[in-house]
C-alpha cells in the first residue's frame, strides 16, 4: 500500500473533476480523499497499490470530459495514513 498527493492543475473545478475522481477511486479501490484548492486546482490524497494508483494517475491526465488537465503533480510517499474510504472534501481533514 502506498500513499500518493497528487495536484492536478487546468480547468479542474466545475467540471464534475472530485465527482468523477471519486467514481474511479471507489473502482479501484483506492481510499482517500479529493478536494478543490483556492488556486483553482484538485487536490487529491489517495492510498493503494501501484495499479490502482497508476490507473488514477492515467485518469487525472484526462479528467471527465468537460475538464482541460494542464498538469498532474504527484508525491509518492510510502507511509499511509489508513483511509477507510474515499470521498469528496469541501476542507482539508486535520
């Protein structure tokens, strides 16, 4: 199991982009959580095995339709904080 930040950058929010996120994530049985950032960009923390999140970083590049990804960061991290679930932030959890 790994834990992977990802910050995806373009146009990002009003798209259906956390939406959609979550819909993949829940299909790959990823755990975590997405949320839109002030700057306009998605924040995403997601934990599971290097499949998974491969394919999630193969989605982020695209995004749903109406969504314009200029770029995709990720910080691989090997400790994981024991999501229990994914699912859609309005804040960052402490």
């Amino acid at each position: 199991m790994k834990h992977w930040n990802i910050v995806v950058r373009g146009t990002v929010q009003g798209v259906y982009y956390r939406a959609t996120t979550k819909a993949v994530a829940d299909q790959l049985g990823i755990k975590g959580f997405v949320m839109n950032q002030p700057d306009g960009s998605v924040y995403i923390e997601a934990e599971g095995d290097d499949f998974a999140l491969e394919s999630l970083i193969e989605f982020c590049e695209e995004g749903p339709d109406r969504a314009e990804v200029d770029s995709v960061e990720v910080e691989r991290l090997d400790q994981t904080k024991g999501f229990k679930n994914f699912e859609v932030l309005k804040r960052k959890p402490l």
